[in-house]
C-alpha cells in the first residue's frame, strides 16, 4: 500500500504546483528592472542610421520604449493603439526595433503608421536582452531620472493604456525634474 501511497503524494503536489502557476497571468511576467535604472544605449536611429540615440538623450523627461518588429504579429496588432497614444502627445514613445530588416521596419511603418518619435534598431537583440525582454511586443514607462517604472509583456491593450500606462505617465510628469 505504501508503495502507492509515494507516488500518488508527488502526484498530487505536481497538480497543485501545475495549478497554482494556471492562475497566474503570464502578461504580468516580473521586472527585475522595476525601480532600477534603464540599461544603457547608445544606437542608430531607424530612419537615420548614421544618428544616434542614447539614454543620455531621454535623461530629464518621461518616456515610453516599445520593443517591437515587423515580423512580429502581435505588434501589428497592438500598432493602432500605438498610433493613437502618439497622437496625444502625452510623452515620446520611442521604438526600439528587435533582430528586424531595416527595410522591412521602414516599409511596415511607412504602411502602418508610425508612431514613434524615433525608432531604434536593436539589430543583435543586445539592447532588448539586457532591457530582460522575454519576446516582442514588450512596453517600459521610464521616469525622468531614467528609471524604469512599468514594463507589460505582450501586447498592449486599451484597458493597459488607459487604465495603467497613462496615469503612471501623468504621475511621473507632475512630479517634476529629478
């Protein structure tokens, strides 16, 4: 009987284990870099690759990064809201474009829209890797001293924008310069 016993035990915590991580939302995966400085760049713009763009250059106002590509068939679906939160001016959205054919990201934002004040090109994947991006699309609010304050894995929402993103931005700005 004991020999059963064993078995059906480990079984049993196995499920349970299995069953505790089902309920978590695999959207709110952790950050190490919540309340902890923006890693470092310093890479070529999209559209001018001979111009770059540093942290060093954000330092002093809020700002919004989104990790996307144009192979990527989430970001396509998340591009619209994307487009309508440029389009209210609250804060820079900056692309940072992952492993992508720089001509394949022109055309996709040329088609698309493009909702960034810049996009830069992540072309190795270091920039996005050391960012602790587990895949795109991923989203980072920083704050004026540089500091990242939100991070959302997968796609953005309305309900994330209007409900998560946007007030935290608002928040940041009204706190004033470091």
């Amino acid at each position: 009987m004991k020999r059963f016993l064993i078995p059906l035990i480990v079984l049993a915590a196995l499920l349970a284990l299995l069953t505790a991580g089902l309920r978590h939302d695999p959207r709110r995966l952790p950050s190490a870099l919540i309340g902890k400085p923006a890693p470092e760049f310093d890479l070529p713009r999209l559209h001018e690759p001979a111009q770059r763009l540093s942290t060093q250059h954000l330092r002093g106002q809020v700002w919004i990064m989104n990790v996307w590509a144009s192979w990527c068939e989430s970001c396509r679906d998340e591009h619209p809201l994307l487009v309508d939160l440029a389009r209210q001016h609250i804060a820079p959205v900056l692309g940072l474009n992952y492993k992508d054919d720089r001509q394949n990201a022109l055309q996709w934002l040329a088609d698309a829209g493009d909702p960034y004040t810049s996009s830069i090109v992540d072309r190795t994947g270091q920039t996005a890797i050391d960012f602790g991006v587990y895949g795109v699309p991923e989203t980072f609010v920083v704050d004026r001293a540089g500091v990242v304050r939100y991070r959302e894995a997968g796609p953005l929402t309305r309900a994330r924008i209007d409900g998560e993103i946007l007030p935290l931005v608002r928040k940041l700005q009204s706190e004033g310069a470091p």
